[in-house]
C-alpha cells in the first residue's frame, strides 16, 4: 500500500509554515526513493498544532506537530510512515483533547478529506442531504430547516427557516442564493476553513437552498483577502457542476440550479446584507432602507435568501440526520452547534465547535488554556470589532444567543478575542469608534458623524479633559448611534464602547500625576 501523507493547504496552515514543511517532505522522499501520496487537506482547526501532518496507517491516522522543516530527516529516521514515535508524535488526531471534546457536525469533514475530491466528500456522508431534498416538496424541506431550530450564524441569528419560507411564498420569475462569505470579523475564519476545507458542503447548502424556495442561481461573495478560498471555491463549483450537482438537473432531478463565485472589494460594511447586494449589483457597498426585505425585493430586486456560510454549511447535515437530530444538541432558542474561534492572547487558539450551552469561561479557561503570555486574563470581546468587552465577573454566561444578549453582547459570528491584564480598554473603546470612522458607509449621520465624534470624545477622556462629561457624551453618542443607525456596523460600535466603560472604568480615569520633586 502506498503510504498517504495528509498536509494542510489551509491559508492558516500555509501562515504557519505548512508549504515549507511539505517541500521537505516532498525532498525527503524523493532522497530516499520512497513512493508516496501527499493529500493537502483543509486544517482540523488546532491552529497551536499547526502544520500538523498526518499519516495513514494500518492503525489508522497519526498526527505529528507542530511540524518544522527541520523536523523532517528525524521524523522519517523515526518511522513517520508507519506512525513511529517522535518528540512532535500527537497520535490518533481523534484522540488530541481540543478535537476529542467537540462536537463536529458542520465540521465534521474538515482536515479529515481532500476538500476537493468528490470520491471523498460522499465517502464520508456527502451529498445525503441533497439527494434527500430533490425527493421532497420544497414546503417539507422549509419545514424541515425550520424545525430544526438553525438561525443565522452571521450575526443577529435570525431564524432560517423563516428567511426560506418568505423567498418561497413570494412569487417571482427570478430568485436568488446569496452565500455572505465576506467574513470581515477579528478572530473569525469558520467561513475560510469551510471554503477551504471542504467547499462541497457550502455548494450542497446552497443547492438545497435553491431546491426549498424555488431559486436558481446562487453567488458566493468572498472578501478579497481570502485568495485561496476563492481559488478552492472556483475548482469545487466547476467540479460539481461536471458531476451533475449543478446545472440544468440537480442530481438528476427536475430542480434547476446553478451558482458563481464573486470577490469583494475589501468594505468591511459589505458584510452588512443590503451592501453586500448593492456590490454584487456593481453599485458602491452602501447599507440600503428596509424594508423592502431582500427575502422580498433582494438582488436585481428579486426574492433572494442570503445566509452566512456556516448557515448554509450547517443545512446538509440536517437534511441528512432529521430536523429532531439537530435540535437535540444546544439550549434555549440556540439549537445545533456553533464554530466558536477562539483568537487573541490564548494559549490553544482554534476552532472548537461545540452545541450551545458551554459557558465563557468553560471556553477561554479549559478549551482555549488562558492566555498566552501566562498573565491573568482582563477581558475577551465576543462576536468580532463591535462585539462587547466581558470580564471575568461575566464568564458564567453561557454560549446561548439569548444568554449574551441579555448581559449586552452578542455572539454575532462567534469568534472570540482574549486579553491579559496589560490591555489598556480605553484604548480599546476608542479602537471601536475609530474603526467603525474608517469602515463606515457614509449613508446614515449616526455611524458617520457619531463615531468620528465618539473618537474626539474618547481622546478627551484619555487626555483627563472633564473625563465625567465626556463619558455622559460617549454613552449620549451610543444610545444615537445604537437606535438611529441604519445598520449594524454603527447598532453594534456602542457594545464594545459601553462594555469598557461600564466593565473597566479604571481605565478611563485619568493617569495620577507624579509629585513634583522638592
């Protein structure tokens, strides 16, 4: 049997070294005349183990990492090939304890196929949920996804069964799939690792999306920074077009459906659904008016469903396993499992997938083992740039859309950013108002004008001009902001405003001055 190499191709593999270490592979066996095949995987999603490689064996997988070229001659010296022993040895890649406690179901694929084999994909169970769907009315599957439970995985969580149902019950000679793969986020890549790790998925989401409601084209937007998802996507599209997936026949059946991928041009604000249609349109990336909802008048003024894409990834595995099987897992309204990424100052940073319910400090403490530095953690922002700052009397807030909201934060796309004790959260608070300045749209006076003013605020109250006033100002300039602006870019600036000034007002007082010398 020739021996099966598995290497990460993933962009956050690739940042870690993953293509230096399989060119020394590559060197390796061609010196000692060994045969073998190099499978370049998506990532598993332990970004502190990467490049970790993988080798099959009789006994399974063997996993070895973090990998540097310089460990390759030893590796091989170690019989790496059969799954020897070696100071980078992880064993059986099941059995690493930040992949052995999660629940993947979304993921499950990811780091485990060639993402862009279809052999592999239906081998491990893809494609069930598309050949379930073709068999069924489009009313049954809507009902199906929304009994499920599942809600947006993007941001505000809106339910996606209700989105589907809309575009369904609004006749139109046209409607659309829009897949929000603009994933602009701090501490988010859930979105890169599916597109890069195993893009069947998404087209297979999209596909039954387009079965349900009636529509027949889809559009994958992607940010302009993620080339090698772009890249991934196109191969997968075109591939599943030539195996029938796509086209005129989906599966076989009598359901048209068919789909593009589209790059952004790099607008934060185009993560926003009404820009994001604006750019796909051609037109500058502005927030549009609602309604018209995009379910009823969306792209090129036809209905059009727009999901996140762990929304659309998370919709097979539904179809396949039953409404019910997904809604076991989770609590409360939040049912399934979400791709929490955990980022920032932190020891075990990666994906963790997991049903709801785990809490914030089961999350930052046991899964992602505190900080990297070792100091004491300050506070960890959920839910990206406009999430909210929680400190440490606030860990006990589970994982659950309703839980956060009800302590004023969020869990938009689920990523999740961690900070020692040295951080300094006026400056943080000031970083939220400058970056919704900079991305702002321009379309509505709250977000434009009241975030350039909270940043001349905030630089008062860092200067020790009348701090109290201008924290009264800051929370006036929020509460406008909050409930005037047109979009969620300037809703959400005042959660990570607020938190800092509510949870760590130390930091907004002004620096003692030192005692002159006598």
């Amino acid at each position: 049997m020739i021996p099966r190499i598995y290497i990460p191709g993933d962009s956050g593999a690739l940042a870690l070294g993953a293509e230096k270490v399989a060119k020394a592979i590559e060197k390796e066996l061609a010196d000692r005349g060994i045969e073998a095949k190099i499978v370049r995987n998506g990532s598993r999603g332990a970004y502190f183990l990467e490049p970790m490689v993988e080798v099959a064996t009789e006994n399974g997988r063997v996993a070895y990492g973090p990998v540097n070229p310089s460990d390759v001659k030893s590796l091989f010296d170690s019989g790496f090939l059969s799954g020897g022993h070696h100071n980078r040895w992880l064993g059986a890649p099941d059995n690493i304890p930040f992949l052995a406690r999660q629940t993947r179901l979304t993921f499950a694929r990811c780091g485990v196929i060639n993402p862009l084999s279809l052999d592999h994909y239906k081998a491990h169970g893809g494609l069930k949920g598309l050949q379930n769907a073709v068999a069924m009315a489009p009313a049954e599957i809507v009902k199906q996804v929304t009994e499920s439970g599942l809600r947006g995985r993007g941001g505000a969580g809106f339910p996606t069964g209700i989105k589907w149902k809309t575009v369904l019950d609004t006749s139109a000679d046209k409607k659309y799939i829009v897949c929000n793969a603009d994933e602009g986020d701090s501490a988010t890549f859930a979105d890169r690792m599916i597109m890069e790790g195993d893009p069947f998925v998404l087209i297979e989401g999209m596909a039954i999306a387009g079965v349900a409601t009636g529509a027949t084209k889809g559009f994958v937007y992607i940010r302009s920074e993620y080339p090698h998802a772009v890249a991934m996507m196109q191969k997968a599209v075109e591939a599943a077009r030539k195996a029938g997936l796509l086209g005129l026949n989906v599966l076989g059946s009598p359901n048209a459906f068919d789909m593009e991928i589209r790059v952004g041009a790099g607008a934060y604000v185009c993560g926003e659904e009404t820009s994001l249609l604006n750019s796909l349109e051609g037109k500058r990336g502005v927030v549009r008016a609602k309604p018209p909802l995009p379910a009823i008048q969306g792209l090129f003024g036809k209905p059009t469903v727009i999901n996140n894409v762990i929304s659309l990834a998370s919709v097979p595995v539904i179809m396949d396993k039953g409404a019910a099987f997904y809604k076991d897992f989770g609590m409360g309204r939040s049912r399934g499992t979400i791709p929490i990424q955990i980022a920032g100052n932190v020891r075990y940073g990666g994906l963790f997938e997991a049903a709801f319910g785990m809490t914030l400090g089961e999350i930052v403490d046991d899964i992602g083992g505190g900080t990297a530095t070792g100091r004491p953690i300050k506070a960890v922002q959920v839910g990206g740039p406009l999430g909210a700052y929680f400190p440490r009397s606030l860990f006990d807030t589970p994982f659950d859309y309703e839980a956060f909201a009800a302590r004023d934060g969020l869990i938009g796309h689920a990523g999740i950013t961690v900070f020692d004790d040295t951080a300094d959260m006026l400056k943080q608070a000031r970083f939220a108002m400058e970056f919704c300045a900079i991305e702002s749209c321009g379309k509505c006076t709250p977000c434009r004008i009241g975030s350039t003013r909270g940043v001349e605020t905030i630089d008062k109250i860092a200067r020790g001009i009348e701090p109290e006033k201008q924290i009264e100002l800051v929370t006036d300039l929020c509460n406008t902001m909050k409930f005037g602006s047109l979009c969620a870019l300037g809703g959400f600036t005042p959660y990570p405003v607020m938190s800092a000034i509510n949870h760590f007002r130390e930091d907004f007082k002004p620096a003692p001055v030192a005692e002159a010398a006598e």
